[in-house]
C-alpha cells in the first residue's frame, strides 16, 4: 500500500499526533498518534505488513483493526486529494 503525499502537503509531527498541511488549499488535516505511525512508516517505504506491526507493537489493537483503519487512512487523504499512490 504505496502512499505518496502530494508535493504541497507537509507531515509535522504534533504531541497529539501529526497534521498534514495543504498548503495549496490553506487546510490542515489532524492524525492521532496511530495514524501519525501509519503515514510515517507507510511515506518511509513501508508495506501494509510494516504498518501493521509496528502498530500492534505500541497499542493496544488487533492485527484486523489495524489492518481496517490503516485502509481507511489511506482511503481517506486520497479522497480528500492528499496523497496518491
């Protein structure tokens, strides 16, 4: 699950987790730390197996559940124009 941000969108690390800038539309898109994990390891290379493991390992969900909202993060900044593949 390849995910590449659009050249105007910045991740900035947060406490609480991450923002994605849109620098073109003026907008900022919030990320929870789990979904701070997800776009960092997916942006660095990382497949679905990657991401998935590495969120099992530091929270308290399944493999199935990290498996469904990873999908749905992608899903939605690809909707949202974010990212592309």
């Amino acid at each position: 699950m390849p995910l590449r941000l659009r050249d105007d969108v910045t991740l900035v690390a947060t406490d609480y987790g991450a923002v994605l800038l849109d620098e073109r539309a003026g907008r900022y898109f919030q990320l929870n730390p789990t979904g701070r994990v997800a776009a960092e390891r997916l942006l660095a290379g990382g497949d679905t197996d990657d991401v998935v493991a590495a969120i099992t390992a530091e929270y308290d969900v399944t493999e199935e559940r990290a498996r469904e909202d990873l999908t749905a993060l992608v899903d939605q900044l690809r909707q949202a124009g974010l990212a592309g593949s």
